[in-house]
C-alpha cells in the first residue's frame, strides 16, 4: 500500500518560533474538521487501482490521520469509483456494500467512530479519537423511492450531495452540457434529507441546481469541496451567484486542494498558495463565516487515480472552459490528509487569529451541522 507519510516530499509551512508555539496550543486545544478527504489507503502501484476497486480490501490510514491532527472528517469513500458489485459505481447496491465496509472497518478501531450528531466532533476531541462522518458526494440511483433516505440514515450516512457531476434524476451535474437545474423529485429529494437529518452538500452539481436546492432547502447546505470560478474558470468551481447565495443561505464551502483543481494564474503550480488564493478570495467575497477546508485527499497517488479513473470521475468535463495549466505530481503542501496541519500553518502566518481560524476549521461547520443533523 502507498506511504501514509513521506510518500512525496511535500513541503511544511515555515514558522517563526512563537508561531510554533501558537501552532501547538491550536492543536492541542482547538476542534478540527476537514470537510471532505478520503482516509481509505491505495496500492502503491496505480496500475492496480482498478482491482483495488473492486475489492473490500480497505485499510483506513491511522499513521497519517494522526500526523492531521483532526478530531472529525468527512468521509468520501469511495465514492464514484466503487465497482464491486456492478459497473455503476451509483448503484443502491455499490453504495450499501460501502457502507457496510466502513462500519465494519471503524467498528474494528478504538480511536475512531462514526459521527453521527453536531456534537461528536466535540466529543471525539474531549475523547482523543477520531469521528468519521460518512458523506456520499451524490445520491445513489434511488429512482422514486425517496423512502431509502432513512436506510441511509440508519446506515450512518450524515451528508449526501445532490449529484455527482454526471445529472440523474435529481438534478443537473457539473459535467452536464445543459444545466437543467433541480427537478421535482430533487426538490422531493431536498425536503426528505432536511426533515431526516442529512446535510445536502452541492460540491458536484450544477450551477442552476446549486442555486434552486438553495431555494428549496430550508436548512444551510455545504459545498463540502470546490473552489472560486472567479479565480480559475472551470465547471469544478462555483461562481460568484452560487457562492453568494449560499452566504445567504448561511452555509459553508470547504476549499479543496484535489490535484488541478483550485488552481490560479498567480499560482499556476498547483500548491497550497494557490489553494489559498480562493479562500481568500471567497473570504474577501462573502466573509470567513462561511469559509472552511475540505481537501479532497487521500492516501495514493492522486494524479494518477485521476488518469485511470477519468471517465467515472468526469475530469474532462468538470475542466471544461479552463485555461491550459501545468501538470503536477502532487499538490504541494496538500498532498494527503496528514498535510492538514499545513492550513492551520498558513492561516498562523497570514496573520489569522486565534477565533478567526477556529471559525475556519470548526465552528462554520459545527453551525450547519446543528442546524441539519443535530
């Protein structure tokens, strides 16, 4: 399996000696959330990355979550490249086996549980664990039977998007030419996830979708992992509208640092610093309360996860309308989920403060969680 720490020389922010100490006494002492990562460990070698997803051979990565620091993540599975038990990785059936892996894996771990209230983050600080919220980025093919939203419940689901780029019968996706927006059974679809208690994340629809869901909902969403159109133009990030009206919403976006994704013209090498050029231009846009991190890493090579799975994940769509840009090997900074700590270190440098960044990195997310799951 790929290193949890060290598999590539991804850099550490540089502080000052007192700015160390300060990092310290955040991490001792502060919650912390990421709002989309995946922790499942992959082979070391990509060319068994389609094998690997057809297997239940899942290992959560323990060594470079406890480099992270967290106390909650939002679990991605997963999630669009699951193929155990047909070729739509979207299937009821391809989700519940998911499902079922990761309770059987964390029912196995002292030092992890599922989080399934606001308050489990406080809890699994209090604790010295991990909470593991399990967050499906869409909905599974559940047709009219809206029903099976509270089999996901049961089955320890707690966020759940819309779509996943490629629209089904909820909603337009970002891959989608014609953005068609929510359809009717999505708006069904909204109303049984806020009476039930799942957070509706909107990271991978459409725009016109993430505007109407916003319309419909009666409770804050997420977009749990995107970034600023008006800093990189592609499909993958949210315009301007999306991200002002999910303010007025008063939910959250987490930035993500997925492999050229949150890229920028004064940083076209994809690292943190450009990473950093859409939190702060959304900071500058709409106001850190509604602003936090959901890195959209794992534990492998991202890259080339991205090459094999191109068609299933919607790469070349969700790129669309972007400018040319130079490839990486990694994201530098933010290479994997133990690179976590990086954000707190930047935030400390760039003259953030104390409430400020435990805003960033807990408080926005525990508010919309209290407001939707409870």
């Amino acid at each position: 399996m790929a290193k949890q720490i060290g598999r590539v020389d991804s850099r550490w922010i540089e502080l000052s000696d007192s700015e160390e100490n300060r990092f310290e006494k955040i991490m001792e002492g502060m919650c912390k959330v990421s709002l989309h990562d995946h922790t499942i460990v992959f082979p070391e070698d990509p060319s068994n990355y389609i094998e690997f997803a057809g297997s239940g051979e899942w290992l959560i990565g323990l060594e470079g979550l406890s480099r992270a620091g967290l106390d909650a993540v939002f679990e991605g599975l997963m999630d669009g490249i699951y193929l155990a038990r047909s070729r739509d990785p979207w299937s009821w059936e391809n989700i519940v086996y998911q499902l079922g892996l990761i309770s059987w894996l964390v029912d196995k771990l002292e030092c992890v549980f599922i989080g399934r209230s606001a308050d489990d983050i406080i809890r699994a600080h209090d604790e010295d664990r991990l909470a593991i919220y399990i967050h499906l980025e869409g909905a599974p093919h559940m047709g009219e039977e809206l029903e099976l939203v509270r089999h996901l419940y049961g089955f320890g689901v707690r966020c759940m998007g819309i779509v996943y780029s490629v629209g089904n019968e909820y909603g337009s996706g970002l891959a989608d030419e014609k953005d068609y927006g929510l359809t009717p059974l999505g708006a069904e679809l909204v109303d049984e996830m806020n009476s039930i208690g799942i957070a509706i994340d909107l990271a991978h629809a459409n725009d016109l979708t993430c505007l109407e869901v916003m319309e419909v909902s009666s409770k804050p969403v997420f977009i749990t992992h995107a970034g600023a159109r008006g800093v990189w133009p592609s499909r993958r990030m949210k315009p301007d509208k999306v991200l002002e009206r999910l303010a007025d919403n008063g939910g959250v976006i987490g930035i993500e640092a997925s492999p050229h994704t949150t890229l920028s013209k004064e940083h076209p090498y994809h690292s943190i610093e450009s990473v950093m050029d859409h939190f702060k231009y959304i900071e500058d846009l709409i106001g850190l309360d509604h602003l936090a991190f959901g890195p959209d890493t794992l534990f492998g090579d991202h890259v080339a996860l991205h090459r094999v799975f191109r068609d299933y994940l919607s790469i070349g769509a969700s790129r669309s309308g972007s400018p040319n840009y130079i490839e990486v090997p990694y994201v530098d900074g933010l290479e994997n989920p133990g690179d976590f700590p990086n954000i707190i270190r930047w935030l400390i440098r760039n003259g953030y403060s104390d409430n400020e960044i435990e805003k960033i990195v807990f408080r926005n997310i525990h508010r919309v969680l209290k407001h939707t799951i409870g």
